[in-house]
C-alpha cells in the first residue's frame, strides 16, 4: 500500500511538473508584451522598460519559469498586471466560492446517482429502470448553464425561494453561504448525476454477469443482499474512475456556472483576465485547476486501492 | 433496427436538414435586425419569436446549427485522426515505454479540461470559432486514444492476432488489417457520443464568449443574450435551449442504438 | 426415503426446449454424476435444483429434496434452503469468488446470512470448515484475499463455502474441468471424503466420463435435453444398453493408429534455450527480477515425427511455444529449424517461419470474424515470396479445404456460420496450405467435445499417411497425447524432466513427477472388466 501510493505520488509530482511547463510555454508564446499593455500605447519606452524589470519580464525563460514555479510552491503567484496586487491574493477569495460550490456540486451529484444507479440496475429491464434511464437520458442532453437560467427563472424570479445570483459570503454563517450557492450546486450536479447513474448501473450490471454473483446466490444470498454486499463495492472501480473525471468537468462547469448566477469565482476572475490580458492572472489560475485535478485523481487512485485488495499488493 | 436508433436518428437527420437547408433558404435573414419586432413570442410570421434585436429566432437557430455541427465535427475528427493511430500504437507497443509515453501524455492531456484550454488557447490567440475546435478536439484525442488502446489491448491477446503474427504480419499490418476494423463499431459509437459532448462543448464556449464571434450564429451566444431577458422573454431561453437538448438527445439515442444495431455484445456496457 | 428426486422435469425458454422430461434422484451418501457433452442440459438440471436458473426459462414437473417440492417453494423459501440445505461449487475458481472480500468472510457469510451461529461461533466454523478442505490457518488465514491463492486452493475455499453449514446435498458442476490433473485428483478425493465423512448426497454434474468412472456410485447420461440412460456405475459401463452410451465411451479413449515414423533426420533442433521475463520493479533502484519460463530446454523433433508435449499450467509449455514460432525471442540458447535459427538478430527469420505453422486452442477466437474462410485460411501466403494467385489460388483454397474434410465452396462463408470442430478443422486447413515441414498443435483439440475431439483426431492421424507430417503436440491430456505422438516431452516448472517413446514413457515412466501426472490421471474402466 506504501510503495502503491508512493508511486502515485511520483506520478503526481511528473505530472505537475510537465503541466507547469506547457502553461508556461502556452502564455510564453502569447503576442504582445505586458508591460506595453500595461501602460498603454503611448508610454515611454525607459518607462516600459522600468515595468519590465520590476515585474521580473526581462529575465531568461527559464529562470522565470523557474521563478514562477518556485513562487506557486512558496504560495507567491506574482502580481497581477492590471491590479497591481498579488496575485495569491485574487485568488484566495476567489477560492472560496469556486471550491465549496464544485465540492457541493459533486455530493449533491453522488447523492443522486447512488441510488438512481443501483435502484435501476435492480430493476433491470422492469418499468423502474426504464424511467431512471429515460430521465438520465435527458439529464445527459441539458447544458448546465441552461438549466441554471432555468432554474432562476423558476425558483429565483417566480418563487422567489432563492436569490437570482451574486454570493452571499461565509461571513454571514455557513447555511447563509450554502443557501446561496444551492442553486448552481444543483444545475451543476444534475447533468453530472445522470451520467454518473448511468455509469453506477451498468457497472453494476456487468458485475450483476459475473460468478461470483452466481456463488453468492448459491449461498443463500437473496439477490438484493446480493447486490448490495458484493456487487456494490465492486462496481466502485469504474465509478470512482468517472468521479474523478467528474471532478475535473464540475470545476470547469464553475467557471460557466459562475456567469449565470454572477458568482465572485475563479471563472468570473479569469474571464476579466482575459479581456485585461492579465496572463499572469490566467496562468496562475489555470495552474490551480490542473492542479486540483491531478490532486483528485490522485485521491481517486488511493482510494482504488482501499477498495481492490489486488491493487494494495501489486506495486 | 431499433427504437433509439430510428429516433436518435430522425432527430439528429433533422438539425442536419435545418443546416443543410440554411444555406439556401432561411425564413428571414437571420442577422437582420428589426427592433420595432423585438421580444416577440414565437407566432404565426416568426414561428420561434423574436429576439431583442428584432431577429428572426428561427433563422437564427437554423444557421446555428451549422457552428454547432461543425465545431462538433471537426473536433471529432481532430480527436479521431489522432486519437486512433496513438491508441492502436499504444496496443501494438504494449508493456513498453512507448506505450507507457502514449498513456502517461493522455493523462496529462485528461487534466485540461476542454474549457481550460479554451481559456489558455483564448488568453493567447483570442475567442473563435476555430480555437474552440482546437480546444474540443484536443480533449477528444485522449479519449479516442484510451478507448482504441483499451478494446484493441483484448484484441491483440486473441488466438487470430497470434494466427496473423505467425502468417508473419507486422504490427502495423496487423493493426491496420485485423485490429482497426474490429474497432470500427465500437470508435462510431464513441464518435457520436463525443460528437455530443462536442456540442455541449461548444455551447458552453459560446456561452462565455470563448466560441465563435459575432456576426456567426451559435447557440451558445444566443442563450447568453437571453439572460439578462429571460424573465420577461423566456423563450429567447427556451428555444435556443430544446435545440441544444433535441440535437444532444438525437445523438445520444443515436449512439445507443447504433450499438445495440451494430454490435449487440457492446450492450450495456456503455454509461 | 431419496434426499433429491428430480421426476418429469421439463425446461423451456419460450417455444424451445432445453430439458425434456428429465428424471433422476441421489440418495443420502450417494454420489451421482451426471454426464453428456455440451447442449445436453446437465448444467442447468443443477441450476434448476438450486432455482437460480436464467429469468425467462420455465421449469415444469417435480424437484423433491426430502418430500418438499422445490419448484413451488417461494424465492424467499429458496434462500433460506440455498446454502444451508443445498450447496453447489461451481466450475471456474478464478472467478467464483469475490475478489475485494477476504476468504473468511466469504465462507463466514454462508453461516451469518442464515443465522445460524453468533459471529464468534462462525468464525470457529470457517476455522473448522478451510482446515477441513485442506487450508490450515498457519498457512492460510481467514484475512487471505482470493488473488492470493491458486486455482485448486480457490476451489477448495468454494468447497468450504458450500458446505460450511454442513448441508444435505451437494451439487458440483464441473469442479476440476478448469484444474490440472494434480489438483484435480486432490479436489476428487476431498469431494469423495467429505461425502463419506458427513454422509451428504453429491449431485456431480461433468463431461468427464473417466472422472465418472472412477468417483460416482450412480451414472446419469444425457444427450440433448434428455437422459438417455442410468445406473449403478460398474453396472453402467459393462452393459452400455443406449448406443450413445457407447459412443460416448468410444469417444472419450478414442485411439487412433499413426504410421510408422521415417528415419530419424532432425527437423526441430531446440538448444539449451532459456527465455525470461522482467519481473515489475520491486524496488526503484534495485535491478528488477527474472522469471525464467523455460530453462536450458534441450530436444530435438524429427522429420516425419509426432512429438507430444505434455505439462500442467504454468509450467512454460505455451511460452516455449512462442518461442519456437519465433514470436519471442530467447535469452540464451538457440532454436535451429532444418538448420537455421528461427530467431536472427532482432526479428524472426521469415525463411524458416514459412516452413512452420500453428493451431491454437480456441475455435472461436482464433479466427478474424469480419474475413471470409478464403481470407482465413489464405493468411499464411503473407509468408510466401511469390503466393499463388487466382485459379492456383483457388486451387490452393479448395485443396486445403477437402484435406481436411470440408468443401471448397465453404471457402465464401464467414467463420461464424460453422461449428467448433469445423472451426478446427479450417484452422488446421490454414495451417496446411503452405505446406509447411512443421505444425504446432497449441492444445488443439482441449477445448472439443469428445466425439468431435474423436473426429479430429481422425483427421490427423490422416493426415500423417497422406502428407508425411511432423508435428509437435501441446497438450494438458495425457490420453489424447498417448495416441497420436511417437515420442513425448514431459515439461515442469520449465525445464523438460523427461523425454522418450510415448509408449515407454506412459507404461513405465521414470522421473518422479511424471509419475505422479499419470498416476492422478482419470482413467476409463477397461471394458469388460466389470
């Protein structure tokens, strides 16, 4: 189990490492310089130049790399370009919308698929799991951000049960901040709930085919203990897999989602990075995102091994 | 033939024909702007209503549906062209570094959702129609490739592979001889399934403006204009939105069916 | 009073019928094996005892396990019986257990899921029940996962789940099929102890008449969905009343006669060959280990020769196979044909693959599905500088098809449109159509019933009068390598412990693990004897 997950952690590291360098390659090669743009036009060039000592841009490619990794590890992200403040700062606050509203997203979404998926693969074929089926169907097909303008329409302009956007902040207690972040918890959790219900039920009904089923029914099993004691935790492999994953559409579905209900996120910080051209903002920003997904699946890696004996031994 | 597919298939043959068609022939042209008939709900002369500027919505969707079918197209067949080859040699190199190089690159690749390279690949050249091809189909690589590898990995463990080896077959003979066309059902679902997620996509990049631009029609942007209406016009929301959905849906079922029609072992064994 | 009487037990899945009439019974103590070849239905009258028999098939007439009728008891009913009353062990180890729960649990739920005992007093009883299946606790704890086990000790574990509440009947199908012949004698005989010890009936369900022979008191014979004879074994096998009977017997210790072999001119020259397998690195900085499969193998194959191979799983038969047909190379030693090495440099030597061709195990996945037999079985004239092309082609194709016994016009079908001995029989067409000096058979004829296993072994031993063919024969069976081989290899653990005259080897072998293969062998009863 050690060696298992210090091999998963080498791997993590790798990879960090190699998408540190493609970020930083990408927003290399991007026109224009930031100091110009930061000081308009019509700026004198010993001015620009000044900038661009200040802001570390004419050092060697390499030792900014390495002073900008360096720098993300040591929590320094560097100052933005148009605000003039540091950049870990931004997004810090940031943070703290976009992280609790994926998280949120995410149980509210396993919540639902659990039991739809198991509930269907029981009632394989019966009119059950044709309606659990027919509505992850459609569940597959809805945008997120629609369903989310749909969601206001009905439950923030007519019902009045919600607010229609912005963020209330965790100043005000907790249930004051999960309250106003419920709405896009759910129009992002739905469409991920469907297909990860899809996923529970016919993982479980390939394990439904396997003989080790058939062994337990031998032994007196009736088929819901069955299902429930040995299918289940079987079928956890290819699930866990697809949460994973999940996690990686529901922080990128955020930054969307963040636009509709007018969130002070991550997305609504990047975005006003872009048409700033504040690349440090982008870069950093988008460094934190692979990061929490390689993060992620690194725990989903763990916890393939806390379910698959095999994979504790094996190294 | 089944159900989902007879359905799948009418649905998706219709958004092909509304494409189709806008070339030729639009109820009103659909950049044409006429604020007098703003905000109209759908009726008799504008049959899907119009939208702040006045625009014919039903045009507005027929042309849409070019952006959406060919942004997703195209980015499936990024995602094909080289997705396919790398899964393949990724299976006929299996156990070695070059497998091992192939598969570690997609992971990285997984860890970029589509919409974070929209982003990077905006922040750097700017929003588009082309970019957000890029960005799609770039994601799509991996998973054509992971799937490929994967199906033609059981393959190459089956007595008629070893049959071939011994017949003295190379293995980019064998991949392009036995391999590949054992595959070929299965890569069709999966591209109509990306093809999909490829409009979702796309929708979703419009939607922040990370799509195509203006004056192109997307449905994406379409529902961004309609936000800040949609409590006092919603059906700038809802149309735009059962149009994603219906297209989304048709594929889907489309998928299904064509697995069910084309392979009944793959069966159940897709989410 | 019977434990089990099965009367009049019909099975349909729609208009189709899968068991007709069937009625058999097994009394307390009494084992009694059930027998056929595939499609006969002798699965699934066990399946139907324990009503775990697929959704849409209907059952009619009467199972009675002690004067209840199973067939109308609730599913409720039947969970409670299942397991408690009735224990079944199934034909696949490998699969039959589940692989995140630990052995112990998995025996322990049997006795919890019923109640039976308080968890402390189950846990005694799986104790009891693995050390009585042959798993002490020193050895083989209850936190053992499945993956940490062998097959046989798998099956054993099986074993120890159904009979953990020490039911009345048993029923096993095929319990060794998967099994090498060791183990398998070691999981017979536990079967036969505990029977003997507790007293319970043993419904065996198996294709495997020699297996038959030697274990059960009663023999029920079924063809088709029906039973086409029964009786007390020795009784069974000296009058043989059904014709099918007979067949079956016939089949299964088919002989067959070889010509006799050309002077001895080497054809196969393997030279102290070893192959190894890199090992997953334990330690990062540590050399990763070796597995050697084949070590200083050594054997020379005549031209004109059969040569059998014989071997229990694992023990490198399939990897020296490889290595022969150059598909791998070797790490040292040297694997010469008429001469010349099969493996040069770094890529196998095409002028001596074209004189060596294979057949494989599976009928079904040895076959591309998409190609027509023409496509098949033409393959190997990649091979060929200058292969012959249309009416040579066709006369190639047409050849190769009647030599071994099907048409030429078979040549337009696709694979699927055949039966598994036809499939072995277009494989073998494959492999001929080059003509080459050598044929691998990679346990060819393992996975046939047994009259159609009879029926390509006909086909060989024609083959050899008509083309002079020298083979090397692959095989886990002993009985079948008897007949068509001259001479044998005998393979464990890598290396060849002995070789010589088939005939000499079988009556009178000399290394001690041969010894043992033979003795654990099944063997049929010598007719008449009874």
């Amino acid at each position: 189990m050690l060696r298992y997950s210090l091999k998963r952690l080498i791997s993590l590291v790798l990879s960090l490492a190699v998408a540190s360098l493609v970020i930083f390659a990408v927003i290399e090669v991007a026109p224009g310089d930031p100091a110009t743009f930061m000081l308009g036009l019509n700026a004198q060039p010993d001015t620009v130049a000044a900038l661009r000592t200040e802001l570390g841009l004419d050092l060697p490619t390499v030792e900014r790399y390495l002073a900008w990794v360096g720098g993300m590890v040591t929590g320094d992200f560097g100052t933005s370009y148009t605000y003039r403040t540091p950049v870990a700062g931004m997004i810090m606050d940031r943070m703290w919308v976009s992280l609790p509203l994926a998280l949120y997203a995410l149980t509210l979404s396993t919540l639902i698929a659990f039991p739809a998926g198991i509930y269907a693969a029981a009632r394989r074929g019966k009119p059950g799991d044709a309606v659990v089926m027919g509505a992850t169907q459609l569940g597959v097909a809805v945008p997120n951000f629609w369903f989310a303008m749909m969601l206001v329409l009905i439950f923030a302009i007519n019902l009045r049960w919600f607010g229609a956007g912005g963020f209330a902040g965790w100043d005000k207690g907790l249930w004051v901040g999960l309250h106003s972040l419920t709405l896009p918890a759910i129009a992002l959790a739905l469409p991920q709930a469907a297909i990860l219900a899809r996923v529970m039920r016919s993982a479980l009904l390939d394990i439904l085919g396997e003989d080790f089923m058939r062994t337990a029914r031998a032994k007196g099993l009736s088929r819901r203990q069955a299902l429930w004691r040995h299918a289940v935790r079987n079928a956890m492999i290819p699930v866990l897999t697809i949460i994973g994953l999940q996690f990686s559409f529901l922080l990128a579905g955020s930054i969307i989602i963040e636009q509709v209900f007018y969130l002070p996120g991550l997305g609504r910080l990047v975005f006003q990075a872009i048409s700033a051209r504040d690349l440090i903002v982008v870069e950093s920003v988008v460094m934190l995102l692979v990061f929490a997904v390689i993060a992620v699946n690194f725990l989903v890696d763990l916890a393939y091994a806390l379910v698959d004996p095999r994979l504790r031994q094996r190294t | 033939m089944n159900r989902n597919l007879i359905l799948g298939g009418f649905l998706s043959a219709l958004v092909l024909l509304a494409a189709l068609t806008s070339f030729v022939w639009t109820p009103f042209d659909q950049a044409a702007m006429n604020i007098p008939d703003k905000l109209q709900s759908p009726n008799a002369l504008h049959w899907f209503g119009t939208d702040h500027f006045g625009r014919d919505m039903f045009s507005m969707i027929m042309v849409g549906a070019r952006t959406s079918i060919a942004v997703a197209l195209l980015a499936v067949g990024i995602g094909m062209m080289l997705g396919i080859p790398l899964g393949l040699a990724a299976a006929a190199r299996r156990g070695t570094w070059a497998d091992e190089l192939i598969m570690r690159s997609n992971d990285l690749v997984f860890a970029f959702p589509s919409l974070v390279i929209a982003i990077l690949i905006t922040a750097v050249f700017g929003p588009g129609a082309v970019n957000a091809i890029i960005a799609i189909g770039i994601f799509n690589i991996p998973v054509f490739a992971r799937v490929t590898r994967g199906a033609a990995l059981s393959l190459w463990e089956r007595e008629f592979i070893m049959a071939a080896r011994v017949a003295g077959k190379g293995a980019a003979r064998i991949s392009a001889e036995h391999i590949l066309p054992n595959l070929a059902n299965l890569l069709i679902v999966q591209g109509t399934i990306q093809f999909s997620l490829g409009i979702l996509a796309e929708a979703g990049l419009s939607y922040v403006g990370l799509g195509a631009q203006p004056p192109v029609p997307s449905w994406g942007r379409m529902l961004a204009d309609a936000q800040t209406m949609v409590s006092f016009a919603p059906h700038m929301a809802l149309i735009p939105g059962m149009a994603i959905i219906l297209t989304v849906l048709g594929l889907n079922l489309m998928g299904d069916g064509l697995r069910d029609w084309l392979d009944p072992r793959l069966r159940e064994k897709r989410p | 009073m019977n434990l089990l009487e099965i009367t009049d037990l019909s099975l349909h899945i729609g208009a189709f019928k899968i068991l007709d009439r069937v009625s058999l019974c097994v009394a307390p103590g009494e084992i009694v094996a059930v027998t056929g070849e595939s499609g006969s239905g002798k699965s699934m009258t066990a399946l139907a005892v324990m009503q775990l028999l697929p959704e849409q098939m209907q059952a009619t007439g009467h199972i009675m396990l002690e004067g209840r009728d199973l067939l109308s008891q609730s599913e409720a009913a039947m969970c409670a019986t299942r397991g408690r009353e009735i224990g079944m062990v199934f034909q696949e180890p490998m699969t039959a257990l589940n692989p995140v729960k630990t052995i112990g649990d998995q025996v322990m739920e049997t006795i919890l899921i019923h109640k039976a005992m308080d968890p402390t007093a189950a846990r005694a009883r799986a104790i009891d029940v693995l050390n009585r299946v042959g798993l002490p606790q020193d050895r083989f704890p209850l936190s053992r996962y499945p993956h940490e086990l062998s097959g046989g000790q798998r099956q054993r574990v099986v074993i120890a789940m159904a009979i953990a509440l020490r039911p009345k009947l048993l029923i096993a199908d095929e319990p060794t099929t998967a099994l090498d012949v060791t183990t398998q004698a070691q999981i017979l005989d536990l079967l036969k102890g505990l029977v003997a010890d507790s007293g319970m009936g043993l419904l065996m369900i198996t294709h495997d008449l020699a297996v038959v022979s030697d274990l059960a008191d009663r023999i029920v014979v079924m063809r088709q969905g029906e039973v086409v004879e029964q009786g007390e074994t020795r009784q069974l096998f000296a009058q043989m009343k059904h014709p099918y009977t007979r067949a079956l017997f016939e089949a299964s210790g088919h002989q067959v006669a070889l010509p006799a072999p050309p002077p001895a001119v080497p054809l196969l020259e393997v030279r102290n060959a070893v192959r190894d397998y890199t090992l997953p690195r334990r330690h990062l900085f540590r050399e990763p280990g070796h597995y050697r499969a084949v070590n200083e193998v050594s054997f020379t194959l005549n031209r004109g020769e059969r040569l059998g191979l014989v071997g229990e799983s694992g023990c490198g038969k399939s990897t020296l196979t490889r290595a022969i047909l150059g598909l791998e190379p070797l790490q040292s030693g040297e694997i010469l044909m008429g001469g010349a090495p099969v493996f040069t440099g770094q890529r196998p030597n095409l002028e001596v693959r074209r004189r060596m061709q294979v057949v494989f195990q599976d009928p079904f996945g040895s076959f591309n599905p998409r190609h027509r037999v023409e496509r098949l079985i033409t393959e190997p004239f990649h091979l060929l500088d200058d292969p012959p092309r249309s009416a040579a082609r066709r006369t190639a194709i047409g050849d190769a098809l009647s030599a071994v016994g099907l048409r030429p016009e078979d040549a337009s079908k696709f694979i699927h449109e055949f039966s598994g001995g036809q499939r072995q029989r277009i494989a073998i067409a494959r492999a001929l159509i080059i003509r080459p000096d050598l044929i691998l058979f990679d346990e060819a004829v393992s996975a046939l019933d047994v009259s159609v296993r009879a029926q390509i072994l006909d086909l060989l031993a024609d083959l050899c009068r008509a083309y002079d063919l020298s083979y090397l024969f692959i095989s886990h069976d002993l009985s079948v390598v008897r007949t068509v081989t001259d001479r044998v290899l005998v393979m464990q653990a890598g290396e060849i412990v002995e070789q010589g005259e088939t005939e000499r080897v079988f009556a009178d072998p000399q290394h001690d693990y041969t010894k043992t293969l033979i003795a654990a062998a099944p063997r049929l009863p010598e007719l008449g004897a009874a």
